[in-house]
C-alpha cells in the first residue's frame, strides 16, 4: 500500500486575526512533493487555521490516493493530541472541523506525529504566502509559491553550518596536535612545522565554510537584494520571486520537485571551494559592518503591572495608556538618535501597536515576525507566578528545573521557544546584514537573544530583569559572533 506524509500549519496573525493556512503532500518512499495547499481564511484563530490546513492537506491525499496510508505531521500539539483521540475536543469551532477531518479518509489509515516547528518549514512557508497574499487582496498562487525553494535553501544553509561545525572541530584538534608538548610544533629546533601548518589550514577552512554560511547559500544571502530572506515565519517579502535559478544559486543541482531529496553534497561542494581558496593564501574574508538588533520589549498591558503570564495563547491584550505612553517615549528616542532602518515586530497585538507608533514616527513600515511572538503559556496564560504554583505545582517545577519542560495544558518549553527565536534571528540577520532593525517582541524572546550571544545557560533567563518599553541591542556579524551592546536601558522613560 503506498504511503503519504501530510505536513501541515496554520497560522493567525493577531489570533483572531488574518489566518491562512499550508499543506504538502509528499511520497513517503521518494521524499519528493506531490502537492501543496495554501489559503487565506480571512479573519480566523491559530487553532482553526490549523485544523483547515489538516483538512487540505487530507483532502490533497485523498486525491491522489484514495487507499493509501497517509501519515500526518504537524507541529500543533492541539491537533495532533485531538485527532489521535489523547485529548477532547472541547471548543465548538474545532468540533465540526475534527469531524470532516475523520471522514475524509479511513481512520485506520491516517496515523499523527507532532514535530518541532523548524521541521514544519515547508508548510509553515506556504501558509505566510496564503496570508501575505490575502494583505495584497490576492488569492494564493501554486505557480507564483516559492515555498519549496525556499524550504531547500535553508536546509542547504543548515548543512554548511553543520559544516562549519565540523571544521571548527578538525581545526581545534589540528590545533592541539600542533602545539602540545612533543608533539612536533614548529617551533621546536628542526620541527618541519606540520602540525602548526595543519592548524593554520584548519582555521582557514573555518573562516571560509563561515564566509559560506553567512552569506553565500542561497536566495536568502545577501542582505538588500532582490528575494532576501523571507520574513519571519518564511513567507518571501511582497513583490518578491524566485525560480529554479534561486536554488541553483545555492549550489544546488536538483529541480524544485526533488526539494525532499536535497540535502545535500552541491552546499558542501561550495564550502570546499571556499576552503581551497582561503586555505590558498586568500585573506580572511571582509566581515563588514554587522546586522544590529534594537530589541524593544513592548509597552505596558492591563495585565504587566500584575505580573500575570501573557503569553501567545491568551487574551492578547493591547497597550494600556500607560503603554501607549511608552511607546511614543522610545519613539521620540529612537527618532532623536536616527540609527533605525527597518522596523520588525511580533505578530502580537502589544507588540504591532508599539511598533506602529515607532514606525509612524520614523516614516518605516512595520514587517510581522511571527518567530518574536512571546511563548505560549498554556493553562497558566492571565494567572500569577502565585497562582501558578498553587495549582500546578510539579509543572511549575518540573519548568523552573529543566528547559525542555512546558507550562501546563501544552504550553512551549522554553527549549521550543529557543528555536524558534534562533531560526528568526538567523533569517533576520542575514537579510539586515549592516543595517540596524528595531524588533519589538517580548520577554521571553528578548532575553533569549541576549542569552544566545553571549553564550549563557537556560537558567540566565530567571536572572534578568526586563522592563517594559526598555531597549536592549545585540550586534552580529557575519563570521557568526555577537556582542551585546545594551540591556534593559529605560532612561527614555524618565
């Protein structure tokens, strides 16, 4: 019996908000896509979002095979949990939807796995497309979706950054070969200097594989250029395109079907050549001036000076006045230094309504990430840290104890949260290499950039203070270090 794989995502941009959704079918034995589904829905929740891309993409199965077994995954928790009959489906919008879902095929020959987010790209990316086209008044497009290409070129840029992992390696053994006791150094009298030499080429594949990494991997690289890296959750920016050239241009060889397949040796091959240019006497390559992150955490909601989890799967709340206050203090402040070229924030209403002040005060338009939105707080969203621990106990515990733990009720664990805040970081870099962007998001992600460049554990995230509407700044360049500039600054709030 042949076999499907079904990945699917939904998604709302303000939950409710405007919601569209992705779905591909893919051969189970070939990896190769078979179909993709993506709409816009209008004015929908995460949730229902999710469940109408289940539905497409079981449809798109049943179409082009009524018998086969069909293995659905997706990254929604909700879903997965429902639909293999673990949890009950108590809201009224998603009851009729599970229903039409059970129907389209033989329970029997559907079975559900949730994955990660990042392993959702494909679906993920379709569904940003659906709602960006839905903003232009646009139908999604199958001819017009670069979905695909771009799913090929992240996992290419994936692989050379495992790559330069590797070298990373080779070059600190070849380091400590060269240099140990006895070892031959070339220092020694009569040493030929082999392990010295090992050494210097070892570092030299390293600078070269990072120079690919960071800027040659494909139709994201470049910052400013036409098809720079997608927005946030993959979605390309308006008006952008791309073709099979794109992903040529990435090193890769394999048409846009074979996406499943790539993995793949063209991005390896390239970081080779780099490697045998740098290892040649080639100076190092110019990092330039660095991407900067303004990070502004949002402004005062009803529910911040309570100290209560707000988080992406609550009320959403908007700016308080006192909020609303704030974020014309940071604008006035941030127009007066005049640094700012780009304006990115949280898909979230405190963080869109913040960012639209900024922006309206310097003259930018604001792009929606929906990696910077604030970790979903599951049962405890709108409750104290107090009223947390008394009702839940062990799950507050078992989520101060270890970072792969979540809130109740299927909340993310901050390890989740990690991820998805690192792959927005990574896309956003490249695309804003040199310039300086304001992201407005939340504490979680705030600290989590912080966190990340400077290398500190899980646990620093209880450590930090972070205050609403105050500016932190994180710098990266292209060789993938970082520098932390400021934290928690507040001084234009006084």
């Amino acid at each position: 019996m042949r076999e499907l794989i079904v990945e699917a995502d939904g998604g709302s941009r303000g939950n409710p908000g405007p919601a569209g959704y992705g779905a591909v079918v893919v051969d189970a034995e070939t990896g190769r896509t078979l179909a993709e589904r993506a709409e816009y829905l209008g004015t929908a929740t995460n949730n229902v979002a999710e469940y109408r891309g289940l539905l497409a993409g079981l449809r798109a199965a049943h179409e082009l095979d009524p018998a086969a077994r069909v293995h659905v995954r997706m990254d929604s928790k909700l879903v997965v949990e429902q639909m293999s009959g673990r949890w009950k489906i108590k809201h009224p919008d998603l009851r009729p939807l599970a229903s039409e879902a059970s129907r389209v095929l033989s329970p029997s020959r559907v079975t559900y796995e949730w994955i990660p987010r990042e392993r959702n790209k494909h679906a993920d990316r379709l569904a940003n497309e659906a709602m960006d086209a839905g903003a232009r008044g646009e139908r999604w497009s199958a001819s017009a979706s670069t979905a695909e290409l771009d799913t090929v070129a992240e996992r290419a840029r994936e692989q050379v950054l495992d790559t330069v992992a590797e070298a990373e390696a080779e070059a600190a053994a070849a380091a400590d070969a060269g240099t140990a006791p006895g070892a031959g150094a070339a220092s020694g009298p009569g040493s030929s200097g082999t392990g010295s030499a090992t050494a210097h080429r070892a570092e030299a594949d390293v600078r070269a594989a990072r120079n690919v990494a960071s800027a040659g991997t494909g139709p994201t690289a470049g910052a400013g250029a036409a098809g720079a890296a997608a927005p946030a959750t993959g979605a390309r920016p308006a008006g952008s395109t791309a073709s099979t050239a794109d992903a040529r241009a990435m090193g890769s060889t394999v048409p846009a079907a074979d996406a499943r397949a790539a993995g793949s040796a063209a991005p390896a091959a390239e970081v080779r050549a780099a490697v045998s240019v740098t290892s040649a006497g080639a100076p190092p390559p110019d990092l330039g001036a660095p991407a900067t992150f303004v990070l502004l955490r949002h402004g005062e909601t009803p529910l911040t000076p309570h100290k209560r989890f707000s988080g992406s799967g609550g009320s959403d709340p908007s700016l308080s006045d006192v909020g609303r206050h704030q974020a014309g203090r940071v604008a006035a402040a941030l127009a007066a230094r005049g640094t700012v070229q780009a304006v990115v924030s949280s898909p979230l209403a405190r963080c869109r309504e913040t960012a639209r002040i900024v922006a309206d005060r310097l003259g930018l338009e604001v792009r929606i990430e929906d990696g910077l939105r604030e970790t979903d707080f599951g049962a405890w969203e709108g409750l104290t840290f107090g009223e947390v621990r008394e009702r839940y106990p062990r799950d507050m515990d078992a989520w101060l104890a270890s970072e792969e733990a979540g809130p109740t009720g299927g909340g993310e664990s901050f390890a989740e949260v990690t991820r998805r805040v690192a792959a927005a970081r990574d896309r956003l870099a490249v695309e804003y290499a040199g310039r300086t962007v304001l992201l407005v998001s939340h504490v979680t992600p705030v600290k989590t950039l912080v966190r990340l460049a400077l290398g500190a554990p899980s646990a620093a995230l209880f450590r930090m203070e972070l205050s609403a509407a105050s500016l932190s700044a994180v710098a990266y360049y292209a060789d993938g270090n970082a520098s932390v500039r400021l934290f928690n600054d507040t001084s234009h709030l006084r």
